[in-house]
C-alpha cells in the first residue's frame, strides 16, 4: 500500500511499498499516528515526497494525534506547520514542474458530491501485468504474502467532489479516499444490497454532514499523470475539521 503523512515541520511524505497487513499487531499504524522510520527516495518514483522504508520492519507507531481541545494538534500540524493552498492553478503548475504531489487545500465553494457507475471488475490485462511485474520483481524479503494474496472487490462506482477554489475555477476531482470505499461497503451491508440507499449513505456523509466542518481535502497526484494531465489531482482523502470556536467577554 502507499501512505501519505507529514513530518513535523509541515512537510509532506509518500511511503510506498508499505506491507501493512504484513506487520504485525504492535507495527500496524492508524490514521494520524506519528511513525518512525529510517527512509530512502524511491528511484522508481520520481515524485519529489516519494520515498520507501529503508526496513519495513522498523516502521513503528510513535504516539497519535487525537481530537482534544478542538482538534488542536492536528489544527496545527495540518493548517499550521503545513502549507494550505486554495487556488488549483498554483498546484497543477508545482506539479508540472515536479515540485510537489500532495498537499492540503481549502475549496472556497462546494456544489456537489457525486458519482458514476465504474466496471464491477478488474481489467483483467491490468491482472496479468501486475502479475507479470510481481513474478520478475521481489517487493519484500519475505513473500509468503504471495501464498494468501486476494483481490479485494472493486468498487463499482467512482465518487466527485464538485467545487469552487478562491479564483472561483469550477472543478471536479475524484475522490481516491479508502473511507469513502468502505463507506459504501459498509452501508451497502446495512441496507441489504440496496444500492441507491448505499450511495444515499456516503453522499450524506460527505456532502451534507461534511458541509457542516471546515472541510479541507487532503490532495494528491497519480505517478502516471503527474506532470502531463491538465489538471493531475485527485483527492485521496478530507479534512472535516469542526470549526473553531471562538470565544468572546461581554
């Protein structure tokens, strides 16, 4: 899998090939915890923020940020420390010019959490190739991962966000976010099946009750559309930050 975090001082990671489900207990992260690892760049992807673990083994879970006093942590880490970015031209520009790949921006104006019907299987020439890739290639020492390897189902539909940024440019960018997926699954379990109720589900979670937040999305490019797409970006996950109350002496 690839993870994406930040360091300290705000700047942005890509960690890939991370075998997570091969870590044992104690060296299975969870969103915003802080890690700690040894890192080299990844030469096969030359995305500046890219790296690999030096030894997946010693990638270890350090401490976490959880959501006390307001979110203050994160508000810090997350809106302070890094760079948040509210204009998409600046960032298709950094990206054609490989000087960045994720990042965190403000939409100014949301209209719309949408989604299409996708093909219910997987390309089965894409099958063969990564299985053509894995077959010359060992990712990992260890590859007894091989003997329980499954393909997890595929999601059926593709999900959008529609929106504005500060210069008012209407986009519309793919959400790429693994909740969103188990959201579906997840709601598609509790209704039955039924599907139009599934959809319902994630688009009042990621519309309606989002909409409430300080919605931020957490941006990023694909290797194979870096630095030629229109536009590279997709969102690989939200920020629904609650908004800071402010306090006041009358």
């Amino acid at each position: 899998m690839c993870t994406a975090g930040l360091r300290e001082d705000g700047s942005w990671v890509r960690l890939y090939p991370v075998p997570f489900r091969r870590l044992d207990q104690k060296e299975q992260y969870h969103k915003y915890d802080w890690l700690e690892c040894q890192l080299v760049r990844n030469n096969s992807d030359p995305r500046p923020e890219s790296y690999r673990p030096v030894n997946e083994a010693e990638l270890t879970p350090r401490g976490h940020i959880g959501t006390e006093d307001q979110w203050r942590e994160r508000r810090r880490i997350l809106l302070g420390r890094a760079r948040v970015y509210d204009q998409l031209d600046e960032l298709i520009a950094g990206a054609k010019a490989n000087e960045l790949s994720l990042a965190v921006f403000k939409p100014t104006h949301i209209g719309d959490f949408i989604w299409e019907e996708d093909t219910r299987e997987w390309d089965q020439q894409r099958l063969e190739q990564m299985r053509a890739l894995y077959s010359q290639y060992d990712l990992f020492e260890d590859n007894s991962w091989r003997e329980t390897f499954r393909l997890i189902p595929k999601l059926p539909y593709n999900f959008s966000y529609k929106f504005e940024d500060a210069n008012g440019r209407s986009s519309t960018l793919q959400v790429l976010d693994w909740e969103a997926g188990a959201l579906y699954w997840n709601s598609l379990r509790s209704t039955k099946g039924d599907e139009p109720a599934a959809l319902a589900m994630v688009r009042q979670q990621y519309l309606d009750t989002f909409m409430q937040k300080n919605l931020h999305f957490y941006l990023g490019t694909t290797q194979q559309w870096h630095q030629v797409a229109p536009n590279p970006w997709v969102i690989i996950g939200v920020l629904p930050m609650p908004h800071e109350q402010q306090l006041g002496l009358f």
